[in-house]
C-alpha cells in the first residue's frame, strides 16, 4: 500500500471541502481506496491530506492526473501542492 500526503493552502475551507467531497467517485476510478483531511491548528485553510492507493504506480498516476489539477483549481488551492509518498512497511 503506497499512501501519498498532500498539503496546500485554500482561501476557504468550507468550498474546498464541497468539491473535495465532490471528487470522490473521479478519486476511486483513479485507485484510490481512501483518505483523511486534517486542517492546521494555527490556520484552518492549511490543508495536510493522504490518500491511499494499492502501489506506487497508481499514487503516482493520480498525483500528476490533469483532472486533478483542475479540481484543485475549482476548489480554491491558493498555494502549489506539497506531495509525497511512502510505501507501507
């Protein structure tokens, strides 16, 4: 099981999570099999969440899915993504 982290900035949380919420079913075609959202404690609009997928590959597939980025953009991401991906031991 490969899990991959995200972080990034939003300008409001509550929309962000409509269409994050939204990019569910679009997720799962992708490989994905599940996920958390956590908010920073200092900044709610600072976003940390992982997803995980069955290998590598697939994290990897959907990180750089052009679909993705559209969301990202609908959704109000106001700073580049930070992605990285470890492998379960």
């Amino acid at each position: 099981m490969t899990r991959m982290f995200v972080r990034h900035s939003v300008a409001d949380f509550g929309a962000w999570r409509k269409v994050y919420d939204a990019f569910d079913s679009e997720r799962k075609t992708m490989g994905w099999t599940g996920a958390a959202v956590f908010r920073g404690a200092d900044n709610v609009n600072d976003i940390t969440a992982w997803h995980d997928f069955k290998s590598v590959d697939e994290a990897k597939a959907f990180a750089a899915w052009p679909r993705l980025e559209a969301a990202m953009d609908e959704a109000g991401v106001t700073s580049p993504p930070v992605i990285w991906f470890v492998n379960e031991d």
